[in-house]
C-alpha cells in the first residue's frame, strides 16, 4: 500500500505558490498574500494564530498543511555568546544551524549571522571537515533551509533582542550540489525577513558549472543576487587535490574554478570571497601566501583566513600566532584584502558537522 503524502509545508512554497494553493483550495487569491505574512513575515507557527483568516479555513488549513517540518532537539550556548542548534528532519537525521552574533564593545549585537545547512552530510569528502567525513546524507528541501533561518531568527530576537542582520549558507553540505532548494530558500528568507540578497553568502567548494549558472540565472533576474564565497584552501591543484577532492577532477580543478569566478565577475560585477583555512605545515608557506595572492587576483576579490577548529579524525591543526601573523603579513605584502575569521563557539562542538555528527553516525 502506498504511504500517505506529507501534507505541503508551506514554508517552502513562495508568495506565488501559496495563492495557487489557495485557489487550489476554493480561497479566494489575496488568501495566499495573508498566508505569505504569516508564515514568512510573521513567523507564524500555528494557524490558531492567523486571525485575520476565517476559523473554518484556519481547521482545514491545520488540517491539510504544516509549517516547518523541523524540530530542534539539542541546543548548546557557548560562552561568547554562539548558539547552536540540532534540528530534526522528518527522516529522523540531523542538521546543525548555528546563530554567531556580534557585538560591539558596549556589547550591543551588532550583526546576527545565521549558519545554515543545506544538505545532511555531504559529498565532498574534504578531509578536514567533520560532515564531510559523514558523506552524503539528504538535500534539504528549501522550507526546511527557510526554517532554520526562521528558528534561529526567533532566537536571536529572544536572547539578544534583534534579528538576523546577515545569512551564511556554510553549514553542512555543499550548497551548489542542492542549487534549487538552496536558490529558492534565499528568495523566501530575504522576503520573509526583509533582508537584502547582499546580506545572503553561499559557500561553495567551487563547483565551476554550477558557478557560471548562477551568475547567468543572477544576471537574468531568475535567482537573488546573493553572494558566493568560494572554499579554496589550497592555492595550487596539487595541495588543493590532497585535501579536497573535487579538485582532482579538470571540470572543478582550478583552471576551471578561474574561468568560473572570472565569468562570475563579469556577469554580475561582485567580488568573490576566498575562504582559506590556514593549517600548520600545509597551506601556510610564504610560498603558499603567494600562490594565494595570484588566486586572489583572479576577479577582484577578499580572502578570509579562517583559524582552524580541530576535528577529531583528521591530522589537521592551526599554527601558532606568530606563524599566523607571518602568513598574514606575507598576503597583505602582495596586496591580498584579508581578513581573519576566528572560530567562534570553541567551547561547544563548534566545527561544522561536530553536533550532528554524533547523531547522524
Ligand atoms: S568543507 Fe563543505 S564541501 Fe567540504 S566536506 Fe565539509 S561541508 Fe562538504
């Protein structure tokens, strides 16, 4: 006997959508604007609450849809204010979303950032990366992406009394393997929430097609115009190959992922940013600043050297400060624009992957 569908999760579906819903339904179309507030705008997640629809429509509603299909189940605060969550997916495994806020020095949250998953697992296999060591799992549909900003939105208002200021999609998985979900969930985030497209970066290990797309579909208006960042690591294919294997293959090797960022500039005239995991005795050289400097001026760019959070099961560690500084300081000398990302959260399972991991094993 077949099993019965899911009822439609209406926080994947868009303003659009939710009207040929409606009129599925017998509703008239402005019906699918008020459902449009309430589950996007409003972050409603129960239609007792949706008083300006009818109470008949509200019970067929509860009835025939849901909002959301995730459900946290751990949550860990660490001491610099980092929270992350585990969200449960109907299928029963796990994803992490993580709330980073910022705050300046009266210690008023300056910018809330939102990290989001768009797979369980992922395919990749970096091996320096705890979810790449879980392989690939399950896409994410985009309400459930749209969810986890939603949830860590709701969060972020009650414990530091503001929304969500930026969207990183560099959680687990890699985004541009799940590109529709993950194009649609950025419209329905930025409409629910009323943020800019520029405040949404996508993260990709530089799946070269997939990058010439999306700057086409940008370009043509048919995706937001959210940014790409760029996991690169390594600046020559023979370092980047060790480490992630994409780049063993000439269709995502780097003369490939050149030719993409250069198409993706030209196409819609944002700068790309590098990020580079900085790890002892691997990519950390002044050779290695130089490679990085030649990537780096590829299409005007910034580079994000990220202070490695260990993972258990991989030889990688971070140097030390000074090697660090020395690395830095040799980027900045070829006129790199670099920044430094410190790991947030490192008193809790605070690498990609580390929290869902235990559960999805
Ligand atoms: S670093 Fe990103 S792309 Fe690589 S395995 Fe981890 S989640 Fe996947």
């Amino acid at each position: 006997m077949a099993r019965p569908s899911a009822p439609p999760d209406l926080l994947a579906l868009d303003e659009t959508e939710l009207t040929a819903f409606m009129r599925e339904i017998g509703e008239p179309a402005y019906r699918g604007r008020q459902l449009f507030e309430w589950v996007h705008e409003k972050g409603a997640r129960s239609f007792d609450a949706m008083t300006n629809l009818p109470k008949a429509l509200r019970e067929r509603l509860a009835a025939e849809a849901q909002i959301g299909t995730l459900v946290e189940t751990k949550r860990q605060r660490a001491t610099d204010g980092t929270i992350k969550t585990l969200l449960r997916l109907p299928s029963g495994r796990a994803v992490e979303a993580v709330l980073i806020p910022d705050f300046d020095d009266a210690g008023a949250p300056r910018r809330m950032t939102a990290c989001v998953s768009s797979q369980v697992g992922c395919a990749m296999g970096c091996t320096f990366c705890a979810t790449g060591l879980l392989g690939f799992q399950e896409n994410l549909t985009a309400g459930q992406i749209a969810a986890q900003a939603h949830h860590l939105d709701g969060i972020a208002t009650a414990e530091y009394g503001r929304g969500l200021s930026n969207i990183v999609y560099m959680g687990m998985g890699e985004p541009l393997q799940n590109y529709p979900a993950v194009a649609k969930s950025v419209g329905l985030i930025t409409e629910g929430l009323g943020l800019s497209a520029k405040r949404v970066t996508v993260s990709t290990v530089g799946l070269a097609r997939r990058i010439r797309q999306l700057a086409d579909d940008q370009a043509a208006g048919r995706i937001p115009p959210f940014r790409l960042a760029v996991s690169l690591h390594a600046p020559t294919d023979a370092q980047r190959s060790a480490i992630m294997p994409v780049n063993r293959s000439e269709k995502t090797d780097l003369t490939a992922l050149k030719d993409a960022i250069q198409h993706y500039h030209a196409i819609t005239g944002h700068r790309v940013t590098y990020e580079y995991c900085v790890f002892a005795g691997v990519n950390d050289s002044d050779e290695d600043a130089r490679q990085l400097a030649a990537v780096a001026r590829w299409a005007p760019s910034k580079v994000n050297l990220i202070v490695y959070n260990p993972v258990e099961g991989t030889p990688f560690t971070s140097p030390p400060e000074a090697e660090l500084d020395r690395f830095i300081r040799a980027l900045v000398r070829e006129e790199v624009r670099v920044t430094v990302r410190r790991s947030r959260g490192q008193d809790i399972d605070a690498a990609c992957g580390q929290l869902a991991g235990a559960e999805n094993a």
